[in-house]
C-alpha cells in the first residue's frame, strides 16, 4: 500500500537528478560557446564556414569539449586522419575500434584545420553556396557531403543552433 508513495519518490529522484544533468550539460554548452565563439568567428571571416555551424559541430563532436578524444588531442569536430595527414595523431573507437584521428597542438589549431578540411575538399564546395544563415541547408549539406555517420547528424546540428541562437554569431565581421 505504500508502493504508490515510494514509487513517486523515487521518480521525483530521478527527474531531480535529470534536470541537473541536463542543467549541468547546458552550462558546459554555454562555456563552450563562449570560449570558442571568437575563434569560430575568426575561421568564418577567414574562410566563410559559418560560425553558427562550427560551434554546432564542436559542441556535438566533442561533448561541449569535455570528450576523451578533445582532451587527448585538441580535436574539437572528430576528424579522422585519412591518408594525407602527417601530423600527431590519436587512437580512438568510434565506427569501428582503434581508428586514427588528428592531434593538435591546442583547440585553435583545430578550429583552423577544420576549415581549411572542408574548404580542401571537393565534396564540401557545393556548401559554400549556401547563404550563411541558412544553418538547416548547411546540416543538411554536411550530411549528405558525408562529415558523419550519425543518422541524425544534420538534427542534431540543428537543434543546437536553433536552441542557443548560433546564427547571432555569424552576424560578426572582424575589422582590421
């Protein structure tokens, strides 16, 4: 009889302790966010990848910046090595075990290679057509350019930068 009671409890436990993973895991968005924004905005001038979509990318590769891989290599958008890389390199399980992945000196440099990546790319060039705020054609495109595996890669993107209002960062141009 008092199954009711202690069943309500125990639920009220655990939607506490979901709202505060959930609450912690927004705070470590929001600090990625601003940690790396300028960075992003910099890329974006440099390259016209939208700062929008970097910090999507970033937040959901790289757990907000607190995953294995970043904290053993720098890499904040999980870029694999393919065969042209020659610089550090991490291993790491993703699709399939031990994979190669890049290492970086510091985020920066991960930030810097990630664009120069896409821009490097063929597969990628029909993105850099796309208006910059147009984050949905933008997910979309990387998904179907084959950046990730995740069925739900290009949602994810989106979610993220519809949720923390990333398109406001694509608004900043560096003057020099």
């Amino acid at each position: 009889k008092n199954l009711p009671i202690k069943l309500t409890i125990v639920l009220a436990l655990l939607l506490n302790t979901f709202t505060q993973a959930q609450d912690s895991y927004r705070e470590q968005i929001i600090q990625y966010i601003e940690t790396y924004a300028p960075l992003a905005i910099k890329e974006m001038n440099r390259t016209g990848f939208p700062a929008s979509i970097k910090i999507a990318q970033g937040i959901h590769e790289s757990g907000a910046g607190r995953s294995n891989l970043v904290s053993r290599s720098n890499n904040h958008f999980g870029i694999k090595c393919k065969s042209t890389w020659d610089g550090e390199k991490v291993y790491h399980d993703d699709d399939a075990a031990g994979e190669c992945f890049r290492a970086y000196e510091s985020a920066e440099d991960s930030y810097i290679d990630h664009s120069d990546y896409l821009k490097s790319q063929s597969r990628y060039s029909f993105l850099f057509e796309y208006d910059p705020d147009d984050h949905v054609s933008w997910a979309w495109g990387l998904k179907k350019a084959g950046y990730a595996t995740s069925p739900v890669y290009a949602e994810t993107i989106i979610k993220f930068v519809e949720t923390y209002q990333l398109n406001e960062l694509n608004q900043f141009v560096e003057v020099d």
